[in-house]
C-alpha cells in the first residue's frame, strides 16, 4: 500500500486542460487545443496536449475512473476502528477484504479517533445488508465498531474546474 506522490511540474496548460477535462471527460486533445487558443489565448498543438495529459496520467496526477450515474447505485459511508486487542493479527485481512471490495468506491482514514471509512456501492440494500453480514462473519473479531449510513440523495458528484487552480499557483 504504498504511496508516491506525483512528481510533475505544472504549467498553467497542464491546470487549465485538466479544468476542461473536468468539465467534459469526453474532451478530444485536439477539442482541448482549440479551447486553449479560444479561451485562453495558448496557441498548441493537440500532439503537445495528448502528450501532457498521457504524462499527467502516467506520473499520477490524476486518476481516471468509471463512476456510473448515482442512479444506477445505492451509496453508503461506512465508518468503523478496529478492535485493538485483535488489531495485530486482524486488521490487515479485514482492511484488503473492504479496500478490494468491487462495492468499495472510496476508501480513506480519518483523524479524530482514527476511523476508517468507505463510500460504498450496491445494486440493492439487500446486497448491502449481505456485504456487511459476510464482512461480519469474516472480520468480526477484527472491528470494533461498524456504523452504515445510507446515502438517501447524491446532490452534486463532480469535481469542480475551479479547485484545481492551486496546482499552479506558486506558494503551494
């Protein structure tokens, strides 16, 4: 489970093409190179455009993923901690068994009393009910709290071009 940081050097180009994409993933490098030059004033080829977003992609700056439409799914958080007089032995074959879950859409720490969380996918909640039953039956020992909130309305899931102005920006 580790990780690196992305390396890359960001040219005001590098932002505003993953602005547009933000916009419209669908873009084409050579649509992205017309809105450059319409938009913004930067006069580049679309090979130049495909070569920046293939690095952006290949050093991890951003990651691509097949979100289906929130209407296809129902969402959940699940926020749980791990028993600690089991951590040692359990927590690594319980954390993989959620990490590697296919209904796993995001999966994260947080501080405060070191939860760990999941935003979870299922095409049923009785799929839900039955992950959470076999995760139980296997990990059992290995949590110390389980909480499941259904997700009843996704208001907005995108990522605004906006917020990533700051990956230009010089006093990062």
């Amino acid at each position: 489970m580790e990780r690196t940081s992305p390396d890359w050097e960001f040219k005001e180009r590098d932002v505003l093409v993953l602005r547009e994409l933000s916009r419209d993933p669908q873009l084409s490098s050579r649509d992205l190179a017309r809105i450059l030059d319409e938009k913004y004033g930067i006069d580049v080829s679309h090979v130049t455009v495909s070569e920046s977003i293939r690095g952006m992609r290949e050093e991890g700056v951003f990651r691509e993923a097949i979100i289906p439409n929130e209407e296809y799914f129902h969402f959940a958080l699940f926020e749980f901690k791990f028993n600690p007089e089991n951590f040692a032995e359990e927590w690594r074959s319980a954390m993989e068994f959620i990490r590697d879950s296919p209904n796993t859409l995001f999966y994260f720490l947080s501080d405060g009393e070191y939860q760990w969380k999941s935003v979870m996918m299922f095409p049923t909640r009785d799929a839900q009910s039955q992950w959470i039953h076999e995760f139980y039956k296997r990990h059992g020992e290995a949590v110390h709290n389980l909480r499941n909130s259904v997700v009843t309305n996704v208001l907005k899931f995108r990522t605004d071009p906006e917020i990533l102005e700051s990956l230009h920006d010089a006093d990062r």
